[in-house]
C-alpha cells in the first residue's frame, strides 16, 4: 500500500529535499497524482481551443547555416512561445549519443535518492549540473510533474568533470 503524504510539507520534503523526486512519488505506488501536482483550473490549457489549431512544428536545423537561418529562428521562437515545443531533425547528432543519453539517464534516475540528492541544486559539487524536480518548488503553486537533470555545457573537459560518475 502506497503511503498517504498528510500534508503539503511532507510531501514537499520526500520529493523535493529529499531527492526522491516524481520517480520516488512514482515507485512508492500512488495510485493517484498529489493535489500539489494538479495545475487549477484556471491555468489548465483549454483542450476545446487548442484541438483544432494543434500542429507540432517540425523545424529543420540543417537551414540554420544557410540562406533559411532568419525562417528557421523564427520558427523556432514562434513554436516555442504558442505551443511550448517543437520536433527537430537534421540536428546532426548521432543516433548512437542519443541512445546513449537514455541509457545515462535511466541510470542516473534509477539511483537510490541519497546517490541523486548529491546533485540537488543547492549542494551539487559543481555549479555545472543540477538535479531537480520543478525549477523553482519553493515559490510554485503546482509543481512539475518531472524529475530532470541538467548540464551547462561550457567545454568538453568541464562536462567530463561534472558530470556525475555514475553516468559515464
């Protein structure tokens, strides 16, 4: 039987101070989402409006260093600022690193939450990698619903040093 989080501080530590994220909410067997999760109805996106008009844009980041480079900005800031996201191709990174990149991320995921709490935002040994649930808990009315671990690529011999052993 999953546990019962009584309040929102309780809730808020196993998830967020502790390290054991939405993956920890997750693999104790809740059977239902956290209120603290759930978006009011005010700030939900209105399915109705968003049906019809729905398209995922497909941006070709080949044209980036061609004559398109200006379309293709555009598209980007356009996608990113109606919809939220968009589908990229032709990015030229290999398949192999991006099967690679699932297999770190599922072992660094996988870890007991003490190993990924080392790299919780406010003690991680490098100012470079971050682990975290919702960007900002402290101050969100509804937190995220995702667990992410985040790297600020500055050169290759930073990332090699930064980045959690685990996950080479």
């Amino acid at each position: 039987m999953a546990p019962i989080f009584y309040d929102d501080n309780s809730l808020f530590n196993f998830v967020v101070k502790e390290g054991n994220g939405v993956k920890g909410l997750v693999d104790l067997g809740l059977t239902e989402v956290p209120g603290r999760y759930i978006q009011p109805p005010h700030r939900r996106i209105n399915k109705q409006e968003v049906a019809g008009s729905l398209e995922i844009v497909t941006i070709d980041l080949s044209e980036l260093d061609g004559p398109n480079h200006e379309q293709v900005v555009k598209a980007i800031v356009h996608a990113s600022e109606t919809l939220g996201f968009f589908q990229v191709v032709n990015h030229g990174v290999p398949l192999e690193v991006l099967d690679s990149l699932k297999v770190t991320a599922h072992q660094f995921f996988g870890q007991p939450a003490e190993k990924k709490a080392v790299y919780l935002k406010e003690v991680s040994p490098s100012p470079l990698v971050k682990y975290g649930t919702s960007f900002v808990p402290e101050n969100e009315k509804s937190l995220e619903w995702k667990d992410y671990l985040s790297m600020m690529y500055t050169n290759d011999e930073d990332a090699r040093q930064s980045w959690p052993n685990d996950c080479k």
